[in-house]
C-alpha cells in the first residue's frame, strides 16, 4: 500500500495531456517489440500512447481489421462507436470514423456530441437487433434484417495515460478470444506491411444516435424507478469524471428525482470531467485510477456517506459501479453481488423460475450459499463477462456478475437488457432495494452473514516467469498432487469452469468452508491467487501460503 494511498492527487501526478495526445500521433509503433504489438485482453486492445502501445497506427489497423472481420461474418448493419472521457479516446474515435468511412460502413456517433458509457452501446446494439424499426432515431434504409455491432473506445478504470479499443459483436456483449484473436492478428499483419491495407478518408457524413435519451428512457423497464422515486430518499451519483456523468443528470430529470413532495433526490456529486482526473484520490498503489470499488480510489466519495442514503461511484466507462451507505461505507463488491442476487430472485416475477445465477469462478462462494438457499442453479464461468453473455440473450441467465464489481441482470420481463457490464444499472439497482427493503444493501449483507456465516476473501500476488506463467495457464487439475488445504479434505480440482466447461487459464481448488484460484496476469510477472475461507482471517492466510505452496510444486513438476 502506497503512503498516500487515498489522498489527493497532486501537481505531480497529473498527465500532460497535450503530451498524451501529441505522442498518440507522433510514435508509430514496432510489432517486433511485443510490448507494441496490438494484443486484445478480456477487455480489448489497451495501453498508453507513452509507452507506444496505443498510437493512430494501432487505432487504425485494429479498425480495419473489424471492418474485415464483420464483413467475413456478413455483419452489414450499423456500428455504433462511442468513448468515454480517457484523453486517447477522442482521438482514437475520430481515427476510427475515418476508416470505417473510407470502407463505407454506416457508423453511428453520440447525438449530442457525449460521452458514451460501455452500457449504452451495449443497449443499443441490442435495442437494434430486437426491432431496428423500433430502435430510437436509427432510421434501417433497405436492409431492416441486417444486424448491427459496435465499437467501445475505452480502457475502463484505468490510470489517466491509457487508452482502449474494444469491438462489441451483435450480441451486445464482448466479443470472443476466437474474434479477437482473428482481430487482433489482422491489425498486427497490417501494421507490419506497413499500414497499405488501411483505406482512410474524412467522414463527408457521420450519422448519429441518442445513446443517453435511449439507455435512460428504457430505464423503467428494468428498475422500479417508481419505488425510488416515491421512498424520499437521498441518492448521490459521482461519475468519477466518466462517461455516466450527463446520464445521471438526465435520470434524475426524466424520473423527477428533485424531491419537491416527498419524493427522491438525486444529486450529481462530482460533475467535472478532467481528462487528467485532477479531483481523484491516489489509488492503493499511488497512481490515479477510478476503480469505483477501490476503498483508495472512491475516499473522497465515502467521506460524503453521511449525507446520503445511497451513494454510488462509476469508473471512467460506467461498467463498475462502487455502493456507499451510510452504515456500512463502501461495500466490498461480493457483498453487494450477493445481495443483489438474494433481493432480485425474490422481487423479478417475469423472469424464467430456471433462470441461473451467474458469477466467475474468483468472485464469493457467499453467493453458491444464496443459491443454494434460492434453489436456482449457479453457473460458474471463467472470468470475463464475455461468458455470461449467451445467457443473458436467451433469458436462461437472469444475473451475470464479477468480484470486479461488473454487473448486469435481466429486464423486468425476462429479456436481455445489456450484455457487457452496467455500473450505472447497479447503482440505481442499490436505490431499488433501500426503497423497497428499507434497509441498506450492507444491513441486508449482514443479514446474510448471519444466515450463512462471514467469508474472508483476498486476492495477492506472487512472483512468476512468464515461462511459468505459460505453464498455469495451460495446467490441468490433476496435476495437483496435494489431498488437503489448510486441514480441510480438497473436494475438487478444476481447470474448467463448472458452468460451461471452458478454461479457466490457471486453477480452482476448493474445501467445504474455502477455495483459491490461481491464473497468471497478463501484465506483470506474477500469477493471481484468489482465495476464500468461512473459517476466518487466520484460516485464510493458512489458505494462502498452501495454495502458493500447491501452485509452485505444481510448475516445477
């Protein structure tokens, strides 16, 4: 932990975005250095223009190589772009628009020139697959049948240096390793023929679309807005200067959350957008990073819980979100994923009685406990959201979630409402059950504790080679000699989720009362250890020193 883990950024922290901005067109990158290779995570192609991991060049043949790629799929609708408020993500998009021109794809941009949340664009692509003709202010031309898809320009809630490029296929959500694979090794094969495949013109006409009078006018079929409204209660929203912060602003507006006669009043409590995120408080690691459930990060917002009933944080893209209350601070995300699982089972009558509760395999078995007690089938995934997706379209899913703090559910009836993460459905998700339990969601989490006993949970580090780091991604559960964990019998070990049976990309191990998981990181020399014990803290650590003790023994065999 940083010394000034949780202060105020100062004059020395910021970015010099001119900087920024001027290195994103000056570098050109170098494929044969791998740090400058065009590389698609869980989360899109991401990196600093600094560092020459996210310049015009890379920008330009990553778009190229989706309008390739959607073209072999025989995707022929509308790509909806959007961005959110990182100082690389404009420039990216206007990259993007000049390619996506020049090839002819009809791409469609902000109406108002906003900020466009990974929700919204998610939302619309699905709104247009539904029913193009019912999709808010797209007009379908010949082709009413073709499907659309989207391009998301963000690197989520990371530091202020970096940029993101992520492609959204039609289904809303993320797209595959199989797509972004294919994407990602296309851009790298044109930049190294030296870009001559990338057709390129200025826009002459770029059509556009009301993402936020969209995402939030259909707000009321998934949120009891009504309730929220009616309980009075005292509701904060801070952006952290991202691309929710005009959403929150028109929610309050078109919902009447003013209280004037009783009802509900929604306040924007940080309106400022700063592409070097001035306002912000330094992270656990002393850099600024708006991590909405990071206790560091969000310091400044849970200083403010008193003043509120509800108070919630959002990330630069609005698909995390952070819940304050007033009794409990900032909760930690797998409590708040249970007790949204525990109150949105008993109060969605229109949902399938099969649907399955979703979480990653790393996120609280706090929530197999729920399951169990709801009698619904938990569906165990890899991480990634990409893996809830298929269910979240066809209604057997009724909750997707992630120990990140990424979210989203079902609409009122059973239907798909977004299938990439949504912080700002979370957050209002938060107001619901205040208005409608009375209690805050950390007394309801309380309430389960008592029910179900009081998991410690902790991610750490340690130290690996990349060689070893190939090795956990690729090992199998039996190559884990050990019969016990921290003097519990080993009921299972898994290299393939549960749910679905795809790879984890590392290790799960679990006991009656604890489990860990172990998978390499895609960015540092080191494999993440999760790990879980109903049995308490000193339990846990015991947990921890085996499991780095299992996973060693496990390489070197």
């Amino acid at each position: 932990m940083n010394d000034r883990a949780g202060q105020p950024a100062a004059a020395s922290d910021l970015i010099n975005v001119h900087e920024l901005v001027q290195a994103y067109f000056d570098r050109v990158p170098d494929v044969t250095i791998p740090e400058q290779r065009v590389v698609f995570g869980t989360s899109g192609h991401r990196g600093s223009s600094l560092d020459t991991a996210f310049n015009e060049t890379h920008i330009a043949a990553i778009t190229q190589a989706i309008v390739e790629y959607r073209a072999s799929q025989g995707i022929t609708g509308p790509l909806f772009i959007g961005s959110d408020t990182h100082g690389l993500s404009r420039p990216a998009q206007t990259t993007a628009l000049e390619v996506l021109g020049a090839n002819g794809v009809r791409a469609l941009v902000d109406e108002f020139d906003d900020y466009v949340p990974t929700p919204a664009l998610s939302h619309a692509i699905i709104a247009y697959n539904a029913d193009p003709s019912r999709a808010s202010g797209v007009s379908t031309g010949s082709t009413s049948s073709a499907q659309a898809d989207g391009i998301v320009i963000t690197p989520s809630h990371n530091p202020p240096r970096d940029g993101g490029f992520k492609y959204n296929p039609p289904h809303g959500g993320p797209a595959d390793s199989d797509a972004t694979g294919w994407i990602a090794n296309r851009a790298n094969e044109i930049i190294e023929a030296g870009s001559v495949d990338v057709k390129r013109a200025e826009p002459s006409q770029v059509e556009t679309y009301d993402f936020r009078g969209a995402y939030v006018d259909d707000l009321a079929n998934i949120i009891d807005m009504d309730a929220i409204a009616k309980a009075g209660l005292r509701i904060g929203a801070d952006p952290l200067g991202g691309a929710s912060v005009n959403y929150w602003a028109l929610i309050a507006e078109k919902y009447q959350l003013d209280g004037k006669d009783g009802r509900s009043s929604l306040t924007v409590v940080n309106p400022l957008v700063d592409p070097a995120w001035a306002f912000m408080t330094l992270d656990w690691d002393g850099k600024i990073r708006m991590d909405p459930s990071s206790r560091s990060a969000m310091a400044s917002v849970v200083a403010q819980a008193g003043d509120f009933d509800i108070l919630t944080g959002n990330d630069a893209d609005a698909d995390r979100h952070g819940i304050v209350t007033p009794d409990g601070g900032l909760m930690n995300p797998n409590h708040f994923l249970a007790v949204a699982i525990q109150y949105l089972y008993t109060h969605r009558p229109g949902w399938r009685a099969d649907a399955a509760i979703g979480k990653t395999l790393v996120s609280s078995s706090m929530i197999d406990r729920v399951a169990a007690s709801l009698g619904r089938t938990l569906w165990e995934v890899p991480v990634g959201f990409k893996w809830f997706v298929p269910g979240l379209v066809d209604g057997s899913v009724g909750f997707g979630g992630e120990e990140s703090a990424g979210a989203s559910f079902l609409r009122m009836d059973g239907t798909a409402w977004t299938t990439d993460k949504d912080g700002i459905l979370l957050a209002l998700l938060a107001s619901e059950i205040r208005a409608v339990t009375g209690k805050s969601p950390s007394q309801l989490y309380a309430e389960l504790v008592e029910q179900f006993g009081d998991p410690a949970y902790e991610r750490i580090d340690a130290a690996a080679s990349k060689e070893q780091k190939a090795r956990l991604g690729k090992l199998s559960g039996d190559a884990i000699t050990a019969t016990e964990l921290a003097g519990e019998a080993i009921t299972a070990k898994l290299s393939h989720a549960p749910g679905n049976g795809a790879a984890i990309g590392g290790l799960k191990v679990t006991t009656e009362n604890a489990w860990f998981a172990a998978r390499p990181s895609g960015t540092e020399d080191v494999y993440k250890i999760y790990a879980e014990s109903f049995l308490g803290w000193d339990h846990l650590r015991q947990v921890q020193a085996e499991a780095k003790a299992i996973v060693d023994a496990a390489l070197q065999g």
